[in-house]
C-alpha cells in the first residue's frame, strides 16, 4: 500500500463523515422548523378560552375593581380570590394577605400603563395590560413574606414599585374572613 492510497483513503473517510454530520444538521434544521410550525399552528388554532376586558378609565368607579373590592375574599367554596390593580407606581393593595395550602385566584389589571406582578420564590409572573384582567391561579405550601416587584418597566419611578404577599394559617386567615369585606395586610 501506497502513501497515496492511504490519503486516498482518508479523504474518502472524511468526505463520508462530513456528509454524516451535514445530513444530521439538515435533520435538526427540518426537526426545529416542524415543531416550531406546529406550535405556531397550535397556539393559533387554541387561542385562549375566555379573554376579559374591562375599561381602565373606569376602575375605581364601577365594577370589579372598585376600592371596595380589592384584596382578599374567602370564596363560598373554600377557595381565595384575590383583586389587584396595577397603576403608577404602586399596586392596590400593596400587601396582600392569603392562607397557606389554598387555591388562590389572583385577579388584577392595570389603569395605567403595562406593569406587571413577580411573586419571588413562586411561579408567579403576570402582566398587567390596560384594559384586560390577568388571572392567576396560584397555591402556597408555607406562611411567610413574599415580595412582589413589578417586572415590566412602567417609566421613572418604577423601581419604587414594590408589594408584598403575606402567607398565614388558614385558621388566622378564616377568623378576619369571618369579619366580611376585603382583606390586606397593608399598615401590618
């Protein structure tokens, strides 16, 4: 044999490895364009079920998120829903109050400008959009503090927008439910 033939031989080798490999690259690229079509068609044939709208003009004088209305209400069926707006730079309430090991539905928008609500140490990232309700679906399996900034820059100011969630008993959070109206823990 040869020294020709051996790099003959190599090249050969070579040229055979590198078609392996485009022809996997080629696959990828195929395998990403599928599955990113398929989401993209999925997503728009499976819109979202219910969208609420609501007049962000209005929020303090009619409807759902009057004053008188926001913070936490112990539900008929045990759950807890919680009512929250978003303005500049605050949120209302700004510490909201809810019992551990319960499922909880955070209802809130915003009147002004995009805000949006990071419960750190959760799962919980919404925005808040001028003129649509964010439903939140949430549960905590331990009391304590959670701070609540907002995470979408809503202009000067913003990085003063902080609230604050308070996980207690379900026992202490049942007994000031018993008192009726909306609970916070905002002066505590």
């Amino acid at each position: 044999m040869s020294a020709e033939d051996t790099h003959g031989s190599s090249a050969e080798v070579a040229a055979r490895v590198e078609r392996r490999w485009a022809t996997i690259a080629v696959i990828i690229i195929v395998g990403m364009a599928v599955l990113a079509a398929f989401a993209g068609i999925h997503q728009a044939t499976m819109p979202q079920p219910r969208v609420e709208t609501t007049d962000p003009s209005r929020l303090h004088l009619a409807g759902e998120f009057v004053e008188g209305n926001l913070g936490s209400v112990l539900e008929a069926n045990g759950d807890v829903t919680v009512r929250a707006i978003g303005q500049q730079y605050s949120f209302t309430p700004a510490c909201i109050v809810v019992p551990v090991d319960t499922p909880i539905t955070l209802r809130a928008t915003s009147a002004d400008v995009v805000h949006g609500i990071l419960i750190q140490g959760t799962n919980v990232n919404t925005m808040l959009v001028p003129g649509y309700i964010s439903e939140q679906l949430m549960r905590f399996t331990n009391t304590g503090e959670h701070l609540m900034p907002c995470q979408e820059f809503c202009s000067f100011g913003h990085e003063g927008m902080w609230g604050k969630v308070k996980v207690i008993d379900k026992a202490d959070f049942a007994n000031r439910a018993k008192a009726g109206g909306r609970l916070s823990c905002v002066g505590q």
